[in-house]
C-alpha cells in the first residue's frame, strides 16, 4: 500500500487536491472543492480502503467567511488517517449529504445543522431537535454567537461571582513595582 | 441579543410547532371505536396545585414530620454528573439504605428530587414534569456548584445557573463533585430541616406559582404542555 | 447505511408509541429512547439525546488552554481520565512538549486503572439491567476501593485533574504499589465470582445470546469501534495498532469473539477487564520511581500554541476515543471536536439493533453497547 502522498497523488489527476499537510506519520490533511468532495470520499471508501468515517465536523473561519467542513477517514489495513477539507459559503452553507454511505453520517448531519444552520438536503430528520430544545436564537456554535452574554441574559447568574484576570491579579497583589516593560516573549 | 434571523428557522408553520403526538387526532380503538383525543387536554390533569395544610395539633404535625424524615424516597432520575456517586451510596459501603432512603424509578412513589449537577434546559422541562407529578409533601436538594450558581458551566447557553428560580429548594450541596459522604451530611442535613418543619418547599412553590412559572417559561421556549400535569 | 424507518399509523390502533426515559431506570444516563411497538415487539426506535449538552467545543473556544484542562474531564463523567489525557496529548502534540518517561508510565496506569473502574461499573450495569442486582453491589462497592487510589493518587474521587499538559500533577504516593496490588488481587478475586454468578448463570445466558447481533458489514458502516467491533471478530485495538503512552512496551491480549451479540460483548469487555489487571500489574512493577514527571512548561497564563491542526485517539472503554484540535496561533483555540465513541453506538446503530427485539431487553442492550450519554452530546 502506498503512503498517503502517492495516494493523493494518485487521486490528483482527476480531483482538484491543494493544501495538502502531513501532520503526522499516519495523519494527513488534506483540501478538495465542494462538487468534488462526496465523489472523493465514495472512492476513498470503495477503492483506497478508508472505510471508517471517525467523525465530520465544522470549523467556522468567521474573519474569511467561510466554514471548513472536516471529513476523518481512517484505513484499518495501512492503520491511516485521512482528514479532508471542504470550504462551503458561510452565509449560505449548504453541503451534499453522505447519509448513505456511512450510517453515523446522519447523526452528524443533523448536529451540524443545528449548531452552525449548515443545510445537508435529503440527510434524514435533519430538522429534528437533536441537542437543543426551542432555541430561538442564531446557532450557538458560529462564531458571532456570545455564549457568556447570552447566558447572562437569559439564565442570570447569581450574585457574588467574582472574575479574577490572573495577569492583573499577579501584577496587583504579588509584583506591585513590576513593569511592563520587560521584553515580551520569553516564555 | 440579536433577533433570530429567519433563515435560521428549522420550521416555519409556527414558531415552536407541536410535537405530531401532541395534536389532537383521532385513534381507531381495536373494536372499530373512533375516539377524538386532544392530549393536551386529555394526558394532563389541569387541577392547580394546592397548599399541603399542616396538621392542626403540633404534636400531630411533629409526628408526620418525623415519619416523612425517616422515609426519604428519591426519584432516580440522574440529571448531571452528579448522579454516578448517587450509586456508591445504594451500595454497601456506604449504604444510605440504612437511613430509610431509597430510589424509586417513579415521581409517583418518590418524595425527594434530587437534581443531580447541571441541568439543562431540555432537562429542566423533564425535571420540572417530574418534580410536579411527585406527591405532596415532597423536598428537592440541589447538588453541586452547577445547580448554585452555573459552577462550571456558567457560561453555557444551555445549563441554567441559578436552580432555586426554577423549582423550591430545600437544600444545596456544594462541590464538584460532591464525596458521597457530603450527600450523606446533606440528606441528614435535610432530615434535620425536615423533622423543625421548616423544609417548605412544595408550599412555597404553591405560594409563589406564578413567579416560578413566569422563571420557568423565560427558559424553556417551546412550553407545550399545560401549566401544572401531574 | 441508512435506513428509512417503516411507516407506521398510530391511528391505525396496532401501535403504541412509547418513551422510554430520560427519567427511566432502564435507561444508561440521561437520555430517551422513542419506541413504537406493536405488542411487545419493538418497531420503530428513535434515540433522543441532548438532555446533557453543555457546549463543551463552544465553552473551550472561549477559555485560555490552561483553563481548558479543568472542564475537560467533566465531558465524559464515569471515565473523565481519558478527557484528560487526549486534551494534554493534543496540546503537546501541537506545542512539541514531551513528557517525561516517567509521566507516560504513571498516565498509562491512572488510565488502565480508570478502565477497570469503568468496566465495573459496567458490569454492575448489566447485571443490573437483567435482574442480577446482588453483582451490581458488589461491583460498584469494589469500583469504590479503586476510586480511593484514585483519590490517594490525585486527590480527588471522580474529576481528578491529574493528568496536566506536559506530564502529570504529582508522583504516586509511598505505599501505594502495595495498596493497589492489594485492590487489583480483590477485584480479580470478585472477576471470578461474577464469572460464576452472571456468565454461567442460565437466564442471563438466555436472554443475551442473540440479542442485538452486530454484522461485522455493518461494522465499517456505522463506525463501530471497542469492544463492540472485536465481539464481531474484529482484531483491531489502538493500543495495539497505533500504539500510545507505553502500551508497545506492555504484554497484552486483544481479545476478539465471534458471536458479536449481547453476551459475546460481554465477555469481551469481562476478558479486557482481566487483560487490564495483567496490565496494571506491569505498570506498577515497571513505572521508574525517579526522574522528572513534569516537563517544563511556558508561562501558562498566557500560552499561545502555534497554529495547526491534529487529531490524537485512544482507546477508551467503549472504543475510539478522539479529541482534533485546530488552532491559529492565538491565546484561544479555533475549534475542538471530540469524538465520543458512543456517538454512534447509541444512536444510530441503537435505532437499528432495537428494532424487532422486545420492551424488556432494551435495557440490556444499551447496557450491552456501553454508552455514555454525556460524551454523545457534550
């Protein structure tokens, strides 16, 4: 069996691959466009032997506009782990549903579409409540959704709770004549 | 917050629509039978809660009291963390059986709730349901600095942070997690208040129905089912 | 593959709908099964979970990493230790810390003890849901003794905080090879006698055997992994295969059944519980007694990792247990996912085993795939 950049390599003459990043020796990341993505993953299952999807998750790129989904493949025989990337429109993020080809894909479907409103059309009961109940607000896991404010608004929270920065904590109570003008970076 | 922008919205008929089973319909018993069921009205019983009287002779009322502190029985209903050290104490080693506390699968033969750490609010509902289908007079112990003041979690868009606005607390536990020898002094704890009469609870929701009511639905969005069901 | 659900007629009078939980003793955790039944025989089941989210990925996006290290145990609550453990190799991963040797020796046995703990409370489990309630006593009472190491070790019972970016919290205690190997012997003493009372035992027997059988085509498709994939004769175990902490270094069996049903799944998880003692013994034989157990840190306080990505696994009880982490280089991370093993096993192919087994047995079969509901959901 090949290393994963002869198969990407071998998959590159008819897919777009760019950014492809070998994290570690059985971990390797890797970006195909939108209308290739579901096409690449059926022949990676079928022929290339990545037969156990782990899980499907979203990044939200707020400051480009962009969501990144993450599909983690892994092949039991030559014990890899493929992770692939997609790009969808933030503001309309909608993406081909893999509900057929993996039976947990539903299940991460359908938690995508409640915590970032990603639409996956045909994946089953994809508009069911999976986590929250009777949420009316934007959902929670985008970026521009402010947990902390939300819950103070919502939920209160109850008197006496106290913040302590411990930078200025440390630089009040322990280091009194302590500048900041000490250079920075020596971690 | 920002209002929800409506592309968003999962389902556009209404604005939290009703379950399919909770609409009224139509069920065709197995005789032939046709029988028209609107279970919001049919499943719940609508009757308000009252106020639980107490006896009219202290001496009577001291007696109820401590027959209600020596039979302690909690509904295991495990609603956080919390619940996993509720086992140690069903077991020998710490055996809180010994002190007439026992679980019970059913609200309907249980008189203590114990919320077990965070509570979300889909959670909240069911605890809620449960706490009111529970016989009167009934006591609810909050465990762990989550059901305090949101402990961990109180940053979360979907744990409550203060549980006392919710439902009557009669006693809190604190820590994360709670030792069970903690939830052993907090139950003694509560059978102390008990046996003074001073663990009113079930009353004080009564009392302040609305109040509670009004915290309740500020919370869970999609209220379908009538005010008080038991 | 999925399944559409048949389409049944509740008007039709043949069917009940019925929940089963969240306030169900038949029920592992907070969670609701949806069942549509025709007499006793289940045909239709719907998971509902949720009851136990907390936005753990949302609360970590808005924490420092080092405030991340407390909350991370709380996602999974019987097993927290391996929360902790995959947080701090991510970290490490991505920062190039290295942890001490003698750090990756006490790791390995804070994690192989917490396995034990976990399968115990899992045997108690299933003994439970089909009516052997006296194991459940014993074998919760005997996780007690190994939650009391737990507490000598680091402190705490259940959330312990213990295993730090970087390395551990502190050494063993003195004394405590001896103490543990003390609980390792009662417990293995206990394993017998459960073998006696509930493998050999005719009911239990009786209604485990068939029930909820697993093919292994359906293996891939509804990415199961643990115990639940080596009971259909699978032999894959990631400490094995891709070997962490020490596990290359430790003697061990990856044991594998045919059957793939209840009962087989059961004594998979019973022989793992035997490998894990073997295990433990070595460790505590094995783990150096000196030497650092802490590598050296940077100013925590305000720590930024390098921006990347990565996904570290192990293998939990229940099966793959994972934690992907991308950052950006800043103070805060970008995005954490953490794959809980029950995730499938509860819901998807929970939906599908249920279907045409009876009301009384759901209970067991839950119990028999091993889920938690608080890493489905987090």
């Amino acid at each position: 069996m090949s290393t994963a950049t002869d198969l990407l390599e071998r998959f590159g003459t008819n897919y777009r691959i760019s950014e492809v990043n070998e994290q570690k020796a059985d971990l390797t990341f890797f970006k195909v466009p939108k209308d290739q993505a579901v096409r690449l993953l059926r022949e990676l299952r079928d022929d290339a032997g990545y037969t156990h999807l782990a899980f499907l998750t979203n990044i939200d790129y707020i400051e480009r506009g962009i969501f990144t989904l993450n599909y983690m493949l892994h092949n039991y025989d030559t014990r890899h782990t493929l992770g692939m990337h997609v790009d969808l429109d933030r503001d309309n993020a909608e993406m081909e549903s893999i509900h057929n080809m993996w039976a947990q894909a539903a299940t991460y479907q359908r938690e995508l579409r409640e915590m970032y409103g990603i639409r996956f059309p045909g994946s089953p009961r994809l508009d069911d409540d999976f986590c929250l109940e009777g949420w009316d607000q934007i959902p929670p896991m985008r970026k521009e959704f402010d947990t902390a404010a939300f819950s103070l608004a919502r939920f209160y929270s109850r008197d006496g709770r106290g913040t302590e920065d411990p930078r200025e904590h440390m630089k009040q109570q322990l280091y009194p004549t302590h500048t900041d003008d000490a250079p920075e970076g020596g971690n | 917050m920002k209002d929800m922008d409506k592309s968003f919205k999962k389902d556009t008929e209404t604005e939290f629509p009703l379950r399919e089973e909770m609409r009224p319909h139509q069920v065709t018993a197995p005789d032939g039978q046709v029988i028209d069921i609107d279970p919001l009205q049919d499943y719940f019983c609508q009757e308000p809660p009252k106020v639980h009287a107490k006896s009219y002779f202290k001496i009577v009322e001291d007696f109820y009291n401590w027959a209600r502190a020596h039979s302690l029985w909690i509904l295991g209903f495990g609603t956080g963390c919390g619940a996993i050290e509720m086992r140690p104490l069903m077991t020998p080693r710490f055996d809180a059986y010994r002190y007439g506390i026992q679980w019970r699968p059913t609200p309907r033969q249980a008189n203590l709730l114990v919320i077990s750490g965070y509570l979300s609010v889909k959670t909240l509902k069911r605890a809620i349901r449960a706490y009111e289908q529970m016989p009167a007079p009934k006591y609810v112990v909050g465990l762990g600095s989550c059901t305090i003041n949101g402990g961990m979690y109180w940053d979360s868009y979907n744990t409550i942070n203060k549980f006392d606005e919710f439902l009557p607390v009669d006693l809190y536990i604190t820590g994360c997690m709670p030792r069970p020898e903690v939830l052993m002094a907090g139950v003694l704890e509560l059978k102390k208040k008990i046996k003074e009469g001073r663990a009113d609870g079930a009353n004080r929701y009564v009392e302040n129905f609305e109040w509670y009511k009004a915290n309740q639905k500020r919370v869970i969005k999609n209220w379908n089912m009538p005010d008080y069901n038991w | 593959m999925f399944e559409p659900t048949p389409q049944v007629d509740l008007s039709s009078g043949k069917y009940l709908k019925l929940w089963q939980g969240p306030q169900h003793p038949g029920i592992t955790g907070n969670m609701a099964l949806e069942l549509t039944t025709m007499g006793d025989e289940i045909v239709d089941c719907k998971t509902h979970v949720g009851y136990l989210h907390r936005g753990f990925e949302k609360l970590m996006e808005r924490r420092t990493f080092i405030q991340n290290f407390p909350i991370v145990c709380r996602i999974a609550v019987p097993e927290p230790t391996f929360n902790e453990y995959l947080y701090a190799a991510v970290v490490e991963e991505l920062t190039g810390i290295e942890s001490p040797e003698r750090a990756e020796w006490i790791r390995t046995l804070n994690l192989e003890l917490m396995r034990l703990a976990s399968y115990l409370m899992w045997l108690g489990g299933i003994g439970a849901a089909f009516g052997q309630g006296t194991v459940y006593q014993w074998t919760v009472t005997h996780r007690d003794y190994i939650l009391d190491l737990f507490e000598e070790m680091t402190g705490a019972r259940v959330y312990h905080m213990y295993i730090v970016p970087g390395g551990v919290r502190g050494r063993l205690p003195e004394g405590f090879e001896e103490r543990c190997n003390d609980v390792l012997n009662r417990v293995e003493k206990l394993l017998f006698d459960v073998e006696k009372v509930l493998f050999n035992n005719f009911v239990f027997k009786k209604r485990t055997k068939g029930l909820g059988v697993i093919a292994p085509e359906m293996v891939d498709q509804y990415g199961i992994t643990g115990p639940n994939q080596r009971a259909a004769g699978f032999v894959r175990d990631l400490r094995r295969d891709a070997p962490y902490l020490v596990y290359d270094q430790l003697e061990f069996d990856v044991i594998t059944a045919t059957e793939s049903d209840a009962y087989a799944r059961s004594w998979v998880r019973y022989q793992e519980m035997h490998q894990g003692i073997r295990m433990l013994r070595q460790c505590l034989e094995r783990t150096p007694r000196e030497g650092p157990f802490q590598a050296r840190m940077p100013n925590v306080l305000h720590w930024e990792v390098p921006a990347g990505e990565t996904y570290v696994k192990a293998e939990c009880t229940r099966g793959e247990y994972g934690y992907y982490m991308v950052t950006d280089g800043s103070e805060y991370v970008r995005r954490v996912h953490v794959r809980g093993p029950s995730y499938t096993h509860a819901i998807a192919l929970m939906e599908k085993l249920a279907v045409g087994t009876n009301i009384a047995d759901t209970a067991g079969l839950m119990v028999s795939l091993h889920t938690y509901p608080p890493e489905i959901e987090r």
